[in-house]
C-alpha cells in the first residue's frame, strides 16, 4: 500500500491529529482587547491628572493668613510637599498638630471631612492641620507610624506630642470638645 492509501483508510479523528490546526485570530476580538487596553491607560491618566475629589483640607490651611503665621508653618512661600513632611515640621515646631485620615470614597469619611471643614477654621490659627488621603502609596510610613487600622481616623498631637486618637466620624461639637481638650489641653 502506499503512504497516501493509508492516509484514506485512517479513522478521522487519527487524520485530524496529523495535520497542525491553524487557527485564524478573530479580528474582533484583537480590535476590542486593543480598545480595551487603550481605554484603561486613558481612564489612568485623566484620573492623575485630576485633582483629588476630597476636599482639600490642607488648601484651607494655606487660604487662611493666621495658620500661614503661625510657628508651624512653612518659612517662605514653599510649603512642605507630603502629609509626613508636615506632620514633623510640626512637631518640631511644638505645635498642636490634628492628622485626619481619611478615603475619599467611605461615607464616614466623607461625613467627617465635612465636619473638619466646618470645625477646624476655628482652630487653624492654634493647630496645624496634616490631611492623609489612605490610598495615597506615599503616605503609608506615616500611617504606619500612626498606627491605622480604620479610617477616619483623627490624632491630635498636643505642644508635648502627647497624642489622642479618635476612630470614626464625629459631630461638629464632639469634635471640637475633643480639639479644644487633647489638642489645645483645655
């Protein structure tokens, strides 16, 4: 017999694990993995270059002339670039110092940070004001040292660094009793 009857004579299945399979890559479907990928690169990038959702605790800090006067505040017009640059600065400084952490996407954090904004006008010329966003990678030796482990959370620092912690969200006159006694020691 010669090769090629042998060929015929084959079960089917046997013929079909002779000959390679080539598969045709469906068209669409590489169009959309593409467009998927470019999509997610796109989304990344408008999102950094968007300013945080969270209220910028920090910018009312450098709006109000009475926090940029006093003994903690950065000397010249360059403030501190990180949340942990200004939390030691201060320290250092003996000043009271109030670290709010927070997300920007919890509802209690979102409750709290309407009443820091509320609150902490009335404090900003007596304690600085450190604003960590949790899910900033930069922020994490500071959290750690604070010792996280849920959000909010407030930690107030008095003129000795003598510190009190406060989990969760507050109301405006709780939170300001709780400045007004562990930060300010009144």
């Amino acid at each position: 017999m010669s090769p090629k009857h042998k060929t015929a004579t084959m079960p089917r299945r046997a013929q079909a694990k002779e000959k390679p399979a080539t598969t045709k890559p469906n068209g669409l479907l590489t169009l959309l993995v593409i467009a998927s990928i470019a999509v997610v690169v796109l989304g990344i990038i408008i999102l950094k270059q968007q300013p945080r959702d969270a209220i910028a605790l920090s910018s009312v800090q450098g709006a109000n002339p009475a926090v940029a006067s006093s003994p903690g505040a950065a000397a010249g017009p360059v403030r501190p670039s990180s949340p942990a640059d200004q939390f030691n600065q201060a320290l250092a400084g003996g000043q009271p110092v109030l670290v709010f952490l927070h997300s920007n996407n919890c509802q209690s954090c979102i409750d709290m940070m309407n009443v820091v904004d509320q609150v902490y006008p009335e404090f900003a010329g007596q304690i600085a004001l450190v604003d960590v966003d949790v899910y900033d990678n930069a922020n994490g030796p500071l959290m750690q040292r604070l010792g996280l482990r849920y959000i909010p959370t407030v930690v107030v620092f008095d003129k000795t660094g003598q510190s009190a912690q406060n989990i969760g969200a507050m109301k405006p006159d709780a939170f300001r009793t709780f400045l007004r006694q562990k930060a300010l020691g009144g």
